[in-house]
C-alpha cells in the first residue's frame, strides 16, 4: 500500500523507531539533476522519514526547489519536506510559493528566516512586504495551507544569536508559533546538541529536534562551511582527520568513522533520528549506515 503521505512529519518522528532523513539541493544543469534523482533512488529503499529539498540564499533557486519537491511528491514513496525563506520574498510571494506546494501534494514545509545573499554573517535586509522571523513564516503557513512546519535548529548557535540562551528563545518561539519539529544545522559534538535539547525542555518545548550529520570528506571545506555557519570543528576531530592527510582514501574512511561514532552517541543518548546532509549523494550515507548496520 502506498504511504500516506498527507500526514505530518511530526507525526511521523512521534511513532517512536529511529527516524533516518535526507536533505538534498536544488541541481544547476541536467547532470546535477541527474545526480540528484541516482541518489532519491540509491536511498530511497531505506525508507525514510522524509527528504527535504534546499532554498538557495535570497531565494535564488525557487522554482526548481518547487519543482524538484514537486517531482519528489508525485514519482517517488517518499515523503518530501520543502524548503521555504522569508528573504527577498513578499508575504504574497509566500502564499503563492505555499500554494505551489500544496498544489504539488507537498504537505510538510521547512520554514526558515534564510540567509542573505552576502551570506548567514551579513546583516539581515527586510524585504519590504514581507517578513522578518522564521516565526511569522510558520504562521502564515500553518494558516495558508495547515502544513506541518519544522524549523531550523543550531546546537552552537546561530551565528547572530547573542548567547545560547536566546538562542534557545529563539527555537522557542518557533514551536510556540506552531512548529512541530526542528532539524539541526551540522554539528561535529553530541554535547553541543544535548545541551541545546535540554535548553529547549527548561523552556517547557518537547518538539523533537533532529540532529544533522554531514561527514568529514574534506577538512578545509568544512572548516570554511563552518567559519560562515558559526560551527566549529573540534580540535580532536581535526587531529584524528589530520593524522591522514596527503591520503585522500584514508582520511576519506576515518570521518566516515567519526561521523558514524557520532550517530552512534546521538542515538543512544535519545535523539529521535539523523539527517543526513547529503551534497546529493548517496555514497557517505551508505556508509554510514553499513557503520551503524542499517539495512534497506
């Protein structure tokens, strides 16, 4: 029987088992997008949770994140969660992109405040008409279409928040504005993910919050990743990555080693699932699994 998928993620995650989720990027030509439905289709035998499909900063990549969402909904089992940006959009610009999705069968959105073109550091630039808070997003689209809503999540931060603390406020007022579920930006501490679950529990949320995982393939890449998003690779990680430098194969197998150890300590430690930021393909998160023996 095919799934339902009218319901809601947060029902979903709320059954209890271990929820395995995936997040791709909207491609750029006709090979990317290849690439992108080889990998939908290496996963999707492991039955996930949902997939979700990124928003490009300042809404660059609108319409084939409908698409591709779109696509998603209607040639796939899958359950896709889209992507959604207040920046450099109309509140009108909203409903319409809203009503795309719901048009498209989708029925879970991502509602994210976004990042600036310049980038998550530059200063925020309101859009005139329309909105300035994540928080108004899930609103409007709790209101528009009754979507299910998840929000983003920054276990150290996000990289203009003041403190942890008002941070944790933050996410707060996301769920009390009707946010059913959170994901997390990547992190490469399980302590900084805990702490910032039990930031939001003090607070009287219990939303699950997804933990995001993306391996280490590349250390200068993800430091610079991390430079921009605020997440800092912990001096440990850097040595165990270091210590195979000049091997590409070996350096390759230990942050797929490192990333797996991390799941293994989120998941023990009461995470409801992983997603895996996947860079649109399917390969490190296989290998992840066969760490974790994960099967399809």
């Amino acid at each position: 029987m095919a799934p339902d998928r009218s319901r809601g993620i947060d029902d979903l995650l709320r059954e209890g088992g271990r929820s395995f989720s995936f997040e791709f990027f909207p491609p750029k030509d006709a090979e990317g997008e290849e690439q992108l439905w080889r990998a939908i289709r290496a996963l999707e035998p492991y039955r996930p949770t949902f997939v979700s499909v990124t928003y490009g900063a300042g809404g660059s990549t609108r319409d084939t994140t409908v698409r591709v969402t779109g696509r998603i909904a209607a040639e796939t089992s899958l359950t896709p969660l889209a992507h959604l940006t207040c920046v450099g959009h109309t509140r009108a610009e909203l409903e319409s992109i809203l009503d795309a999705y719901a048009e498209a069968g989708v029925h879970n959105v991502l509602a994210l405040r976004g990042d600036p073109s310049e980038g998550p550091r530059a200063p925020w630039t309101a859009t005139p008409g329309g909105l300035d808070y994540a928080s108004e997003l899930v609103t409007l689209a709790r209101a528009r279409h009754d979507f299910c809503v998840g929000v983003a999540a920054f276990p150290e931060g996000h990289p203009q928040a003041t403190s942890l603390d008002q941070d944790a406020d933050v996410l707060v007022a996301k769920a009390r504005a009707g946010a059913a579920f959170a994901v997390t930006q990547m992190f490469f501490s399980a302590d900084d993910y805990f702490g910032l679950v039990e930031r939001v529990r003090a607070r009287g949320v219990d939303i699950p919050i997804l933990p995001g995982i993306m391996p280490i393939l590349n250390l200068n890449a993800i430091r610079r990743q991390g430079e921009l998003i605020g997440c800092e690779v912990p001096e440990r990680v850097v040595r165990r990555i270091s210590a195979h430098e000049g091997d590409p194969v070996a350096l390759r197998a230990e942050g797929i080693a490192l990333a797996a150890e991390l799941c293994e300590e989120l998941l023990a430690g009461g995470a409801p699932g992983l997603h895996f930021y996947t860079l649109n393909r399917s390969k490190a998160t296989l290998e992840i699994f066969a760490a974790l023996n994960v099967t399809a």
